[in-house]
C-alpha cells in the first residue's frame, strides 16, 4: 500500500495518508475560501482510517464550525491541515499538506458559490454530488 507523508508549515505535526485517495477536486465554498484565505480550496478525500497523524499529535487541534466540518490544524504555527467531515465518513487532506501524492482534481463543489471561475473541463457541481447528500445538479463553465 503506498504511503505519503506531510504536515504542517513549521513540521511540529506529520500526517501520513495510505493508499489512494476517493477523490480529489476544487471546493468554492465561502467557509472553505475563508479557511484556506484563497479564492479555492483543492481536496483530496480519504477513509479516516487511511489518515493517520504520526507526529505532533499534541499540537493538533480543530475547529468545527458546524457539525459537517472540524478544521484541524497546527496550534505551534497556525498551518491547516486537514478536515473531518463526519457526516460523509471522509477526511479531506488539503492537497498541498502531503505534497507527494499526485493532484488529479476531478471535479468542482459548491461551483455555484464560485470567484474564481475555473475553464478546465472539469465537472462543476452547484453544491455537492447526491451520493454525498447534495443536489448533484451541475453548472454551466
């Protein structure tokens, strides 16, 4: 199974993801923006159980703004590094956290909340896919 490893901005905390992630895209979502200070945020979804902190667990901490998202980061230096989204039984590890895993974003989320239209062909769903609990409409480019 391939393993990769990452973490924070100052290293207090290491994270290691296992085996492939179960998808990975753009969130354009006003909380993800704010979080992340940027016009988009890139995902990479993992099983909780392929997630794993291997180092600085004692400087690990959340934020959980509503019950879908508890926002984990490093309290030494302030550097993000993953969500829990309990409800969808998946972690998303921001993909610039584990910098070896190969960024293949197939899809946008929350597009209808877009401020940085993106033209790359990709999928743009108004909110989320049905499977996970949204419309699963999607938007024009």
């Amino acid at each position: 199974m391939t393993v990769h490893k990452g973490g924070c901005f100052c290293g207090a905390v290491e994270i290691e993801v296992r085996g492939s992630a179960e998808a990975m895209g753009y969130c354009h979502c006003s909380s993800c923006r704010s979080w992340s200070a940027s016009p988009v945020n890139a995902f990479t979804l993992w099983k909780p159980e392929n997630v794993k902190v291997t180092k600085g667990a004692e400087f690990l901490s959340g934020f959980e703004k509503s019950k879908m998202s508890d926002r984990q980061f490093c309290t030494k230096c302030g550097g993000h590094l993953m969500t829990d989204h309990p409800p969808l039984g998946l972690v998303d590890v921001y993909a610039a956290t584990v910098p070896t895993v190969e960024f293949k974003p197939g899809v946008h989320v929350n597009y209808a909340e877009t401020v940085l239209p993106m033209k790359d062909g990709l999928p743009k769903l108004k909110d989320f896919p049905a499977e996970l609990g949204g419309s699963g409409v999607s938007v024009p480019e």
